[in-house]
C-alpha cells in the first residue's frame, strides 16, 4: 500500500523513540540509566485513585459529552479562577485526550495551507510536525542561550509578516526550562497583539516552577489579550497523571466549539472514568504537588551543579518543568575508538552506548548544540547517571 504525502512526512518523536530504545535495553538486561522521559516519576496521588475507581463502581463508565462532563469544565473553571483569577463560561472549555491532543485540535480547527506559525525555539518536538499536518508552516524563531532561551520582542516582531496567523508559547518551557515574568511576558505579548496573532498558550508545566517564581498566564494580562488566547493546559505532569490522557483548552467559544466538532469526528469524550479522576485532581489537595516541586528542585539543583563541574559542558539553570538542557558542543569534534563527535545525535549515541545513559538529542527540539536530560526519576538514578556521563566524556580527545 502506498502511504499518504502526509504520512511520509511525517516524523516519530524524537523523545518517545529513546525512551523506547532505552525500554529495550534494559529488557535485554542492560543496565541503562533513562534520562528520556517527559513524565514524572512520581505516582498518581491516591485521593485521585480513588475516585477512579469510585467511578468505576458507580458505572461512570459509558460515553459522556464529546467535550468532556459539565463536572470537568466546572473543575477546570474553578481551578483557572482559584490559581489565577482567570473566569471562562463552560462554552469555552474543552476537554482533550491529554494536551497533545488538546493542541493537535487547536492546529487543525485554526490554519489552513498558507498560514505561518512562529515557534521559538528551542522548541517541544511536536509543534512544528502538528503544524505540518494542519498544511500550515512553521516559522522557528531561535532563542538564544546567553538571554535565557527568552523570545526578544524585536525578534519576535521580525518574524511577523502578512502570512503569520499564530504564535505558540511554552513556558515553562520543554526542553529549557525557560519561563517569563510578567514584564517579558507582557513585552511579547504586545508585539503579538499588535500583529493581530492568536496566542497559543501551552503551559502544562505552570505549577512546577522554582526558586519562588509565579506562573502568570498570558489569558491572565487583559481581557483582549484573553479574547486572542488559547490557553492549554491538563493533568499529566503537575498530578502526575500521564496515562490518565486529559488535557483542556480555555479559549474563544467559537475555536472551542470547532475543536469540539473535530473531536467527535475522531476521538468522541476523552476516558469518562479519567475524567472523574481529573476532577479530584483539580479540586483536591495540592500539598503533595508543593512537596513534589520542592523534591523536583532538589534535584534540579543537583544536575545542574554536576553538570556544569563537567569540562566543555554549561547547563542553562531551568526556572521550571523538570529538564536540564546542557551545551554539549565543546565536545564536538573530538573523537572516541575513531569515531568523530560532529552534532547532538553522535555525542546522545556515545552516552548510550558508552556509560548505558540515555538522553534526548536538542535537534530534536531545534538546538543541535544541547542534549534534553530529564530529572523526573530518582536522586539515585541522577547521581549515577550524571556520574557514568562525567566519566564517559573523558574518554573523548
């Protein structure tokens, strides 16, 4: 059978492929220290297990609305209007089968063959392949490590032409780190707004931030700005609730109502037994999601320490999410059993094969110069893996 022009562009995901590979590995009996995945290592906290399987015994187990129960989109609303004062009607809510999916809908729904998407990069792996698929282009705006992988407004506004319809935002960012306070925020936001751009919010990793910082939505910075935003969020990596599959958008009804369409043409509802779960996520206990955060940080601290007592290697110190993004490029060019270190693929594959760790190459996500090393697994595992790393590289001339 021949397969579609889409299919054939299309490209696996640079993170779930390593990850698979490391799985692989230590099937085999490998000792393979896995830096790959983007989910914390945390369980599930129990009072969400427990209204999963409450749901299960009541029979809440049929299909709900495509969009998700009125019980979710009220969790959701209460949860924007707790954390940030954020007010949205049930009409702008929509729930997803996890935010990826949440912002394949958005793609789809919102540009058409023609239409230019400014994604900064570094960049999460999907953006630009979702984009393609909407037959839309995405434009890669580089950041720079020397300003905090933080978009310029001048840059920004040299990116913008008459095809530009959307510009997407990521903060905290994965795979950087990054995020912004309100005065860059509101900075870049301008720009936006005066281009007429929408604004894709994805901000998935809001609750995980360090060193005191405050997450600020950009919905949060003016009801016009809040017309002109799609905001994207869900449960996967504050609850630790990646398998759960629920995401949400919170935006213009109309966008909300299209993607709702879209959904019941693919999906229908997302799981009903997760969606009771994400219900007691929202409007349960956050203690444990401080405590984790606080753990998070701990670690964070650690890599980031170790890694930049590395010769040729300086890790960006992240404000949020739970990645390092080291500058490995001092590497290249120097040589190991005759093979030559030349970009991020080379050095991921020389730590997997040479010290049994694996990383995620930053071409992947638009910077060939760093490697993605997640910290979302135990100190111990940190502490060895960072270790194997340190002695690996010295094996380097």
């Amino acid at each position: 059978m021949k397969l579609s022009a889409r299919a054939q562009r299309l490209q696996p995901s640079a993170t779930l492929t390593i990850t698979a590979k490391a799985k692989a590995l230590k099937s085999q009996g490998v000792d393979v220290i896995g830096f790959g995945a983007g989910e914390p290592d945390f369980d599930s906290p129990d009072h969400v297990k427990e209204e999963a399987i409450r749901a299960i015994n009541k029979g809440m187990t049929k299909y709900t609305g495509v969009g998700g129960i009125d019980e979710l989109k009220d969790a959701i609303i209460y949860r924007l209007k707790e954390d940030h004062n954020l007010e949205y009607e049930k009409s702008e809510i929509i729930a997803s089968v996890g935010a990826k999916h949440t912002l394949y809908n958005i793609m789809q729904v919102l540009f058409d063959s023609g239409d230019e998407v400014i994604v900064p990069a570094p960049y999460w792996v999907s953006y630009p392949e979702q984009i393609r698929l909407a037959e839309a282009t995405p434009v890669i705006l580089d950041t720079k490590e020397a300003e905090g992988f933080k978009i310029l407004p001048d840059d920004l506004r040299a990116h913008i032409n008459s095809k530009t319809k959307a510009l997407i935002l990521n903060y905290p960012s994965n795979p950087t780190g990054a995020t912004y306070n309100e005065e860059e925020l509101r900075a870049i936001v301008d720009v936006a707004m005066d281009a007429g751009l929408i604004i894709i919010s994805d901000e998935i990793y809001e609750k995980i931030v360090y060193n005191g910082i405050k997450h600020i939505p950009v919905a949060s910075l003016g009801e016009d700005i809040k017309k002109s935003t799609i905001l994207v969020n869900g449960v996967s990596k504050t609850y630790s609730m990646t398998g759960w599959r629920i995401g949400y958008a919170a935006g213009d009804k109309e966008v909300i109502s299209a993607m709702s369409k879209l959904q019941g043409q693919s999906t229908s509802n997302p799981t009903s037994i997760s969606q009771w779960a994400a219900i007691a996520a929202f409007t349960g206990d956050h203690q444990v999601i401080e405590d984790r955060t606080k753990e998070f940080e701990q670690r964070k601290n650690y890599i980031v320490e170790k890694l930049n007592d590395i010769p040729e290697i300086y890790c960006f110190d992240p404000q949020g999410a739970f990645y390092v993004f080291p500058n490995v490029s001092g590497y290249y060019g120097k040589e190991y059993n005759g093979k030559v270190i030349k970009d991020s693929l080379d050095f991921t594959e020389f730590v997997l094969d040479e010290a049994k760790v694996a990383v995620v190459p930053g071409v992947a996500f638009g910077s060939d110069d760093h490697v993605r090393i997640s910290y979302a697994t135990s100190m111990d595992d940190i502490v060895e893996g960072i270790n194997r790393i340190t002695e690996a590289v010295k094996k380097l001339s």
